[in-house]
C-alpha cells in the first residue's frame, strides 16, 4: 500500500458502496480497490491520467472506470452516502459561516445640483 491509498478501514466502508460487477468469467487483473486507488491519486496530484503509476493498473481502465462511474451518478451517490453516515454519527457540523470581508455598497447616485459633494 502507498502513501495516500486507502486503509483496510477505509475500503471496508467504501466497498459495500461500489456497483456490483455484473460480467461473468474469469476474475480481473486489476482489482477495484487498486483502480479506486489510482483515482484517488490521480484526483490527488492532479497529473495526466497517462502518468497514473502502473501498481494501479493501466492508466486507461483507470480513466475508463472513473469516467464510467462519473456519468453514472456513483461518485455522487457514494458522496450523499458517506456524508449521511458521517452526519448520522455526528461527525458533521452543519454551522453557517457568513464571510464579510468584502462588502460591497452601490453608490447613491449624486443629485444634478452638487448637493452631496460639499457644495453650498
């Protein structure tokens, strides 16, 4: 496992998440937790997919497997999921935050006669 990879707590969680593969046959090459990892890294370094390092699996069926998960909803869907469980433990704190360090005022437009601009 590498730095950054996910802990066998944290794939425990995710994986009931992920889509049930539905192709009979032989088993893959690449398993999914290596292929998620290698999203994960990619997302993280913001490299090129072509550099995704090969313990991983090939950079393609990495790139394939996020794209396909991306049109699908899952990534959204395991996102609304994570969330509600970290919510239902209250691990979430739900506050506002108002940030007003800029405050922007529309000028009151100047009446025609100077009055306003230190004219009497």
């Amino acid at each position: 496992m590498a730095r950054g990879d996910l802990t066998d707590t944290q794939w425990a969680v995710l994986e009931p998440l992920l889509p049930k593969g539905k192709k009979p046959g032989r088993p893959p090459i690449w398993t999914r937790r290596q292929l998620v990892d290698g999203i994960r890294w990619r997302t993280r370094t913001g490299t090129p997919w072509r550099d995704v390092p090969e313990r991983y699996g090939p950079w393609g069926r990495v790139y394939d497997l996020f794209r396909r998960w991306q049109r699908n909803g899952t990534w959204r869907r395991i996102f609304t999921e994570l969330q509600a469980q970290a919510d239902a433990k209250d691990l979430i704190t739900w506050d506002i935050n108002v940030d007003s360090t800029v405050c922007r005022a529309h000028q009151r437009p100047l009446p025609s006669n100077g009055a306003g601009r230190g004219h009497k």
